[in-house]
C-alpha cells in the first residue's frame, strides 16, 4: 500500500492547503546501528510507517520523515561509538523541530502530531512542545501539539502476545531486538538480514553515566537484546495494536 | 551531623585547592511543587543530602547545590502549572552544569559527580557531560564525568523492605510519595508537615504527551502517589541502601 | 534502478564502517511550492536523485537526505507566503548540517560532498562548511568538504540542447518550470500532474528586497517561469551531463 | 534567628501561591576565593543574610539563592587563576537570573527584587533586566524589576562609623577585607579563620585589562585590602544601615 | 559636499528624534582587500557615500555606517586568505543589523533602508529583516523594511555606458575591477594608487565551493578582474544611474 | 592632521599585512545621545581620535572603528528612552568584537588593544577577551589583549587642571559633560553646539536599578552635570595626558 493519499511530500501546494483542518503528523526517527541484521534506517522507516497508517485511519497527513535524530545512548541505542550512529546535538533537534511545526502553524494547522520512533529524542521534542506553546499562546493561537511514539500507547496484553518464546527485556533494550525486527520484517521485509539473527547476550542495565562513555558496556554487535523469534506475524500484531492505540490518542487529544 | 568537613562552600581557597585530586560531587535539585506536606526545596535537600554523605565516605567534596532545575513534568513532577515550580529551560540547565565543570577542572580536578535529585534533570546532564567530554578529549584532557541520582542505583530488595503497607506505584509516581516523603521524615524532618499526609488517588499513566498541558492530568493537591506510610525509618533504609550503591559506583567508574 | 548499494540507509553499520575512505554524499532539498503540476517534495527527490546516480560513479555512499531546507525566495522559489513552502531558518540549517558532518568525521571520512537541489541553502551551507573547516583544522584532522549543486556544473552547451522550444529564464526564476519539471519528468514521472502544466506568465526581476513580502510579485501559481515544453527526455539530457561534471568535480576537488 | 517565615524553600506550594502580591527576593552570590579567613561562601551567604532580613522588614519572601555567580575580576574579586573561584560565563548568568523571574511572573508575582552580593554580577543582572522588561511590556504585563546589593545604598556616614581603624580602601578592593569580614563575623562567626586575619598590601588600582591575565597584579593571599580591625559590632552597622536603606529603596521603587 | 544634514551621526538627539517619519538608512560595507590599486576600506566608502546621496534625494537620513561584512568568498571578494579581509560570522551580521533596527524601531522609524555594498552581506541581511519582519508583525507594528545595493537597481544600458572598452566579467568577479575602481576614483580619488591599475587575469568561474578554501583560485594580487580602463567619470555614471534608481526603490517600496 | 598613515582603512592588503607586528588598535564607541550641544557619534569620534594620536605614538595601526555599542544606562549616558540612543545587546557586542579579533589573529597580528570612549561597552568587552583568551590558549597562541579607554588611565593632578571652575561630578555623570565637551571642541569644533551649552542641573546618584526604566531620574536634556566651562584648551590637557599614560600602558602590557 503506497499511502499517497496522505504525504504531504507527494502533494501539491494547493493540496495540502486544503487539509489544513486535518492533523499533521511529523515522523521523527534516527539514523543509528541496528545490529547485523538490521539497516541504519530503522528507526527511521518505523517513524514513517506508523505515520503514514495512522494518518490513513484519521485522514491526516503526513509531513516529511525527519532522518536524523539526538544522540543514542549506550544503554538505549548502543551509543556513539558505533560508527553509522549520527548523532544531533539537543539543540538541533529542537530547532528543526521548531521551525517545521512553526511553519505548519503559519499555514493555518492547529492539530499536529510528533511521531517518534528513537526513544533519546524525547526530551528534545518536548522542550520544543514546551517552548512553541508558551509562544502560541503568548501569540494568542490555539494550537494543539500531541506526541507520542509505538510503544508507549501499545495495550498491557499485546507484549504478551509477542513474546511468547522468550522473555520481554524491558524497553531500554529493545533496540535491534524483537519488537524492532519483528516490525521490520513487517514493514520491509528486504531490508532485514534474516540469516544474521542470532543468539546474543543481553545487555546489562547501567545505575549511573559515565563520560567518556565506556565501550565495554554494550554487546559488540550492537544488539542489546536477543532477537531470535522474530517473525513478520508478530510485527502486525504490534503494527496493528499501535495504530489502534494512536487513533485513540488523536480522537482524545485532539479537541 | 554538620559534614562542614567535606562543603567545599566553607572551605577556604587552599584547602579546595589541596583536594583536586579528590572526587568532587555537585548536587542539583530543583524548587518543585511536592505537595500540601512537603516544601518546595525537596529535591535540592536530597541532592545535598545524599551528597554529603556519598562524599563523607569516598573522602569527596560536595560543591554549592544548584537549587534550580529542568521543567516539571506533568506524570513525573506535577508539571509547570503549579505555582511553586520553578522551571528553568533545557539550555540553562546545560549552561550552568557545563560552566561550573569546566571551572573545577581548570582547578584540576579530575573525577567529577554530578548527583541529581529531580528526575526531570536527566537528559540536559546528559547533554552537558556528553559536549564537555568531547570538548575534554579534543584538548587532550583525561576527565572522568559521572552522573547518577539516589532511585537507579537502589538494590534490588531495597524497594521490598519500604513497600510494605502501601504498593510500589513506580519511580514516575513517586512524587511527593512514600520515598520522597520518607527521606524528607529522616533528612529533614522539621520541613515535613505530617498531619497533611493523607491518602490520596493515584496518578494514571499517560501515553502521550500534549501542550498546552491539561490540567485534569494530575491530582489537585500535586501528589502523584499516596504518602500515607511514609516514617523516618523507611527513609533511613532508602538512605543507606543508595549510599552505600553510590559508593560502589565511585569505586568502579572513576579509575 | 534501486541504488540500494550506495544508500547509507539501507546498510548495517558494518558496511557503512567499512567504506570510510569513500566519498560520502549528503543531499539537501526543501520541501517547497512547485506549482499545480509538481509535488512539493521536488527539490529533495533531486537532492537524493542526483546523489545517487553520483554515488553510483564515483564510489560513493549516500546519506539520508535532509528534506528541509533555508527558506524559499520569492523570486527564485515563490516564497514563504505559499502554504507547503517549509522554511527553516538559517542557523537551523547549519545546525543540522554541522553535527551530521561531525558524526561523519568522527566515523572516519574525509570525503564529504553537500549535494543541494535548493538555490536557497547555499549561503547556509557555506556558513556551516567554513566554520567546520576551520575547526578540524585547529584539531589538526585534514577533512575535505565539497559543495555543489545541479545546475552550476552543466555543460555551457546543455542549456541550449535543452531549451529548443522556449527561451531559458535564468536559473532564478527555473522554479518550477523547464528544467525542474523536465527532471522530475524523467526520475518521478508518478509525481507529475502533467495536465497541469500551462502557459503562463515569467515573474519579473527584483531590484530589491522588501519585508513583509509583497505578495503580488510572484504569479499565483508558484510557477516563476513557464513549465512547458517540458519531457522526460530533456530531463535526462540535464541529469546526463550534470552527473558527468558532478564526477568530474569530485575527481579534481578530492585528493 | 531562623527566618523561616519568609524562606520560598520552606512552603509549601499554597503558602508561595497565597504570597503573589508580596516582593519576592532572590538572592544572587558567588563562590568566590576570599582569601585565608574567609570561606568560598561568603558572597553567597551574605546575598542570602540581606535578602532574609529585607524580607522580614517587607513582608517578602526568598527565593533559593543562586550561589555561583559571574566572573570574579582579578581587581575586585582576585580573578579566575584562584583555584575556588567558579566562574560562570555571562550568558549563564542573563539565562539563570531569566528563567527564574520568568517563572515567578507565571506564579503571578509582579514585584521582583534581585539582591547580589558580587559585584561582578551587575552587568549580566542589568542586561537579563532589560531583555525581561522589554518582552514583558511586549505581552503587555506590568512586571516591576528591581536590583540592588548590600554596598550602593550604605548611608555616607556609614562607612566613617566602621573605618575608624584604617582607611577605606574603595569598594573594588573592599574584598575580604573589612566590610566582607566583619560581615561575616556577624553573620556567620563559625565560618571565619580570625587567626588568620593578618596585615597585608592593599591591591593596587588598575588603568586597563590585560589577558591572558597577569598573576602578580593581585597579592598571593587573594585578600585585596587588609581585613584587619573586622568586627561583629562592625558588620551589625552595616547589615543594619544596608537593611534599613533596602526597605527604603522597596518603599520607593515598588508602586 | 558634506552632506552633513543628513548624517544622523552629527546630529542631536532632539534633531534626529524630529525625522522619525522619514527614511533612515543603515549603510553596511566591509573590510575587504581590494588589490594593490584600493584600499580595504573600499565597500564601507561606497555604501556610505550611495547612502549619503539617496538620502539627500529622498529626505532621508543615514546611520553611522557598519564598517565590517560578512565573510569574503573566494570567487567574488577573494576570500578569507588575504590579510586585512575581516570577516563577521553570518549570525554575528544577523545581530548586529537586528539591534540597530530595532532600536529605529523603538525610536518610531517605520521606514528603514539597509544598504549594502558587499555583495557576501546579502543572505545574512535577508534573514534578518525576514526575522524582524515576522517579530514586527506579532507585535502589530507596520515596519517596512527595504534591502538593495548599487548595482542591482542598474539601468541596463548603464553597463554598456561603462564598458566601453573592456568587456563586462560578470558581477562576481567585478572586485577591484571598473566598477568599484571608477567609483572610488569618483567618490574618493586621494585613496586610489592609480599607478598599481594594471592588466591582470580574469578569475575562472568555479562550479563547486570547498573547504579547506585552494589558494590558487584567485589572482595572486586580489583583483578578479582587470580594473584598467577605469575613470571618475565612468564612476559618475554608475553613481548618478544608481542613485536615480535607488530613488525609484524608494518611491515605490515605501507606502 | 589626518593620521592617514595609521589608518587601516586606507591601507591596502599588502601594507596592512606588513604590519603584523605592529600593535593593533579597535576603537569601539556607541551612538548615543550628547545633550542639545554635542551630536550622536561623540564616543565614536572620541575612540577613533584617541586610537588615531595612540597608533602616531606606539607605531601602531587603527582598524575601522565600531560606532555602536552596548546600552546606554541612564545614570551614565541617559538611557534607552533618549532618542538616537543605538543600544546593541550584550551578546551582540562580544560576537562582533570577537568575530573581528579572531581575524587579526588569523591574520597574524599579536598586540591587540581595544579601546573604548563608552563606560557601558566594558563588561561585554571584558567577556569576549576572557572566552577569546581561553580559547587562544587551548589553541598555543600566545595573543596578548589589552582593554582601556581615555579615562581610567588619566594622571591623578589632570582633573584639577580641568574642573578649575566647576567641581568634578564623578565619571559616571561625566556625560556630555565637561570632559567630553572638551574634547570634542578640541577634536572636532564643527560638531559643537556652543550656544546650547547652558547651566543646568546635576543628576542625582542612584542606589538601585529598576525595570522598566523610569523617565524621571535623568534631567530631560539628557546632560547629566553642566557642560559649562568646557574649552578646546581643556580638551587638550585630557587628550595630552591621557595619550600620554596609553602609550605607558601599551609599553608595560605588551611584551
């Protein structure tokens, strides 16, 4: 399914004009290691894919997927010293956040949605939330800015569901693990190396940062958690109770 | 007990001077709303707190608290709604941590702790360690940067031992709650207004987030958990448990 | 044809490690008017189009394109006052490209060309270059920084193969219009309302720069000079020669 | 005496929000050198000792004290090349001071004293003043800031009643010198090294600025004029002249 | 002629606050190595005196000239490699047009014309006024801010008037060549070494920019083209057409 | 005099860069209100004056002088209210003097001198020296920059010689006073309103800062002590003099 209906991308100018009642989405992703078996792209791809389905449940629109994103940490994204891992100051995340959603606003929207798929961008898209709506509001605009991301809205029984051969390893390690391969595998099938899935240590959680970061506290691979049993099938089922989950948050959200 | 032996605020110059070789430890609170029973300085009391006593066993110094710090949020502090709360923006906390590191290491110190109370810190020490490491290493400059808090790096049972009336209702809600009312009963006692403990609904979790902030998101009185429980011996148990965790982690991350 | 090899995207961070001492090629767009026939995703498909056919010859490998660009000039890009025209602001543009160069250097390139398919970025993009330059030569790191775009590498010749129909406006006012459309013809004719591509009126040259932006000196349509006689074939005459002269520059500038 | 009464840090959220209409202070020092008899507190402590008394007169309240403070100058303050002087960059000092008032005014607060006790702070305090005010009257708030320290309102006579012993030596010298020490022995007696309290050189006045500074422009103790003849009695003549002038100056300034 | 009435550097305050309804003008050049025939001070000279004069004709007035510009780039000003090119970072060019405007602003100028004379100024003035712009516009103040230089506003056949013996090079490469040199020859002859006027090679066009810059793209001497053939009197006939059509800017932007 | 050969401004690149050894001199002043006797650009025509008789002496050269400046307090120059005031941000005037420095670092030069006619440019000068200074150090340049203006160096008898009729009022209300009067009738009589220079009232000292700015604390002429008396031969005995101890400071802080 190509969901052209509802890029912003694919649209002309008087288009997208038309569609400034509906929601805008941002997608927001990385480009960061994922592993031997998955590309840079990852998180990326997801951003993009939830976006462009929960655009089509809501007839919203989807806004240019923002590549790159703020720095992965060690015990969240395998950190820095991963070469492939481009990492953005805070600073420049949230200026281009700023300025897309600014630009959106002055074009007369007033629902917009962030949509992330990098857990470390967080605090950076909300300090801009932060800052744009005391400005709008100083300005005397009602403008809604909701985000979230695929993991947090999923239901308390869709984990359960999917890890039915090996244990859940906390969110923090899911990256390049089931939930993330299995999505993969899901979305974009030829870009998974499937035969580079393998058995692997997980990662151990961390009580404190150390700078310079120390390279021994991530598995060589990249992967923080095993994610042997990944299947497509298991990716739809997350696909699917996520999209539902963020439909929800828009119809509540959105007023 | 005074710890005046370890304040590097009441040292004269030679005598901080004569310590660079030592761990230095600067605490960062914040002034945040916690609650009809416990003040406004809750976070920088256990910053300082816990500094003291972490430095008085790994014969560090603690420097002056930064008594400010990053935004509230809404499911994990109240949020910037309440009066009270003083929330400085991402850039300052980033600013002011990174200023005051690059003074102690032009003084020649070399292993530096920033210990934080306010879980909303996070991300901006983050960023401030991570663009001075870099800064540190270009020069050629060999410094070790450690961050941690007193929650992440409590023992496994710690938690068992203080639940026992009461549910653990997650760190996110343990705002003004049990653990914070408690360490406040045993640091600080005369600051806790005991008669108004009382029980109280609990915050639900959220999913997404949305600006302008909604006000029903949180309980009136600012408490995300019901402190009922709460007693001086609790905190004690908290207390020794995460110095004596701080202080392994001094003893495996500075070399 | 994919270019599936010389996407940065698509690799595991191994491969994309593995290729450090190839030219590594980041595209800029915008996401901008382009009148009722093109989408508003023009300048970055370009971006990415050029740099993968450039990478395909030369070796390269291709970086996420950056689909936001410096704000649109009403007399060369219609202008900021058309919705779907989505300006950053100049320091966010350096921003964003200073800290994805930095990740590059610190993975090891020294190669690194800034492909723009947006007149506007230029002055931006230079900004951030001198200011990286200067900096990696005060760490002593010998890094390469190429920046070229399209159309100022043509041939002097190709121009006039292209324009047989109609005469050629100058590069400012080709928003939109002959070689934009021809171009988009040939590498995303799915993207093309051919049917809307009319005669119309050329936009008149300024003299000067007046803000607010007067909104009548732009013809309505986004289109600053006339789309037609537009073809695919044209197009692939102007991607032909660019990406020989692209090589060629990437010959001489690298050494 | 305790001063709990007008401590920000002690109330709890309803009691601040009950105090809107009140002049609320906030106390600006330093950690500073002061030589061998005095702690690297001093500026901070007596920032917080004047606004603790000022309030007390006023019916205001105190927020928590900013104990780092702006560059020390070496020919008012000894300079950065004193180990224990942590100096914070100038744009550090605008964006803590902004962010904090800024806050209060959210709070409703609309009377705003800046109280410093580092001399060095005055053109960042000035200019933070000035960008506030202006976005202020901007959003049509009427938001009345005002900034003095513990010297600028002394009564003329004041000065002959404490320099009965030895000369004044002028304000820029007076460091760690009598007024500072006597000060302090009023204040806070435990924290001062009378012993240490030794006949020294008097700095000697500048005619312009040299950097990278020269080390022999200030005496090797960082005492800048003697502190010898300091006294409680002494500090108590100034804490009570400063005080009863401050209550002028809120008198007169807030309408 | 002095043009002393309309320089708001001689006047008194009271004189200048009287001309608020009138044009003001903010002249930018820079300081720029101009060859071995003109001196560095060559484009703050030429922007003053344009200022001067179309503020006789308009019954404008004219600020204190910006004596340094933005950075020099090789192909068009030489570059950054010739001693006694001063070149401004962009955002410091932003900040320094932005205050001083503003401060007309607040001064009750609503008519304000930034003339430059350094073609490398051009991007950091746009995006100046568009931020002022949009500032203004929040504000609901009616600002009409106006962007030229001497060479845009040309009448065609100016050129053909000038050229009459070396063909024209193309704006870019005319640094120190006829125009600039028959200007200063008009506007201030005593800073000329006419004898240093000689033939020399014309620039080649570059198609790419790269950083670290090569020094042998520009003429060893600074001039991009061959400034022989100038006169004062070619100089008089691009002043006098200029200026008539600086004129007509006015006349026509200012509403 | 013309001083043409100290001039910067009118060298050209090859004289300039000859003169690497040289010290440099930036004359910085402001445009700010003088009274009814004394135009806009007094601390501009003073800097360069005094930078001009300074380089005569000290074999230096004069760069183009920076004719704006940081903002104007009403106790030392009247305010922001006054207009023709041009008051620059703090942050502005650090980046421009820095941005400029740098360059004469790069393009050799080592004895750097600052001088400024504008009381209030002194902190923001001092920040930029300090970080410039820092950062040339981590480099291993060894940049020696030196900051005064014609003041502060002055021999302690040259007052008495000056106020023989009327008492000195202090620096800070020598604005528009009797020194600067003098020195412009001395420098630059043809700027002088002789017949507006009148007996008027001295302004009061001010023990606090308040925001915003009240209209009433500065005599409504903007002189803040009497002008009268002020004679082009007084003006030479503070030129002589001060010129006199500026060549003492370049011989002593230069090595």
């Amino acid at each position: 399914m190509s969901f052209n209906h509802v890029r912003m991308n694919h649209m002309v100018w008087k288009e997208y004009a038309a569609r400034k009642d509906d929601i805008i989405i941002l997608p927001i992703g990385a480009t960061e290691q994922h592993g031997p078996h998955l590309p840079l792209c990852v998180d990326s791809v997801l951003a993009e894919e939830f976006a462009l389905r929960l655009a089509d449940k809501v007839n919203g629109i989807v806004a240019p997927t923002i590549s790159y994103g703020y720095k992965s940490a060690p015990l969240s994204g395998g950190g820095p010293l991963f070469p492939g891992t481009i990492d953005l100051n805070g600073s420049t995340v949230q200026a281009i956040i700023t300025d897309i959603v600014d630009e959106f606003v002055k074009d007369g929207f007033t629902k917009i949605f962030i949509l992330s798929a990098h857990f470390e961008n967080q605090a950076f898209i909300l300090e801009a939330m932060d800052l744009m709506s005391q400005k709008y509001e100083a300005m005397g605009k009602n403008i809604q800015l909701v985000n979230s991301n695929w993991w947090d809205p999923l239901s308390p029984d869709c984990l359960d569901k999917v890890f039915t051969e090996v244990p859940f390893p906390g969110w923090a390690f899911e990256h390049a693990a089931v939930t993330e391969t299995s999505l993969m595998m899901y979305f974009a099938p030829h870009l998974v190396r499937e035969n580079e899935i393998k058995p692997s240590k997980q990662a151990e959680p961390g009580t404190y940062f150390k700078y310079p970061i120390e390279k021994d506290i991530v598995p060589e691979t990249g992967v923080l958690a095993p994610a042997v049993s990944s299947t497509a099938e298991r990716g739809k089922i997350i696909a699917d109770d996520a999209i539902e989950n963020l439909v929800k948050i828009c119809k509540k959200a959105f007023k």
